[in-house]
C-alpha cells in the first residue's frame, strides 16, 4: 500500500464483508449455514460499536459490580447486539425455509448457539479475510 487511497479502500471492502460458513465443532466440516460479516475496519463494525457504548453508558452499575449475573447478562445482551449488527447478509435456512435477515432474527440465531456466536465472533474480529491470497496458500484459512 503506498497511498492513502489504498487504506480508506479497506473500510468500503470491508463494509460489504467477508463470508463466513459454519463449522461442525466434531468433524469440522462446513455447514450450509453462511454468513457475511463486516470487518474489523468497517464502518458496520464502528457504528455497532457506538450502538454498544451507548447500550453500556445506559447501565453505569455494570462496571461497578460486573460478576453480578444480572450485569453478566446484560453484558451478553449487547456483547450479542454488537455482533448481530456487524452481519451484512445471511444463507440461513430452518426446517428448509429461508430466515429472513434481520436484527432480532440475528439476534436468535446468535443466541441458539455458542458454536456459531463464537465463530461470528472470532470472524468479525479478524483481518484475515481480507488479507491478499498468495497463489497455493489460502493465507485466510
């Protein structure tokens, strides 16, 4: 990268996201189930993160007794909140039928599962997708 151009690029690539497919925790195989994730530098991942330190600032207990389990799930409810916005597209089917991407359906896929909350999770942090692939090696893998 040698211009400034190249660096504010990295935001509008990352804004459209990087596809995730599920993994099987005990065979690691990919599942059908996809998602398209903003990356660490979008401007998704920055206004979801405005909507979390808003979210916070409206429970100024939480740092103050962060254990208690009421703090410990209002932590996850925006923790969760943070990672459903940073989803800029979906291939999620239930009993066959297409989910419809939206904020409270993220939410409930998020949290149906751990497997996949930690994988989005994992991936929404990471640069890697976007990382420049190098012939014979899948540098994102």
């Amino acid at each position: 990268m040698t211009d400034l151009n190249d660096i504010i690029g990295i935001h509008a690539s990352q804004d459209a996201g990087a596809e995730l497919a599920i993994r099987n925790p005990i065979t690691d195989e990919l599942t059908d189930l996809k998602f398209w994730i903003a990356g660490p530098d979008s401007n998704v991942q920055k206004e979801a993160s405005k909507w979390a330190a808003a979210e916070v600032a409206k429970h100024p207990f939480l740092s103050m007794a962060p254990t208690l389990p009421a703090n410990e799930e209002i932590r996850r409810n925006i923790a969760t909140g943070l990672l459903a916005r940073c989803i800029v597209r979906w291939d999620i089917r239930q009993n066959g039928e297409p989910v419809p991407l939206t904020l409270a359906n993220a939410v409930k896929v998020l949290n149906a599962s751990d497997i996949i909350r930690n994988q989005v999770d994992e991936f929404a942090a990471s640069r890697a997708p976007w990382r420049p692939k190098t012939e014979g090696t899948d540098v994102a893998a």
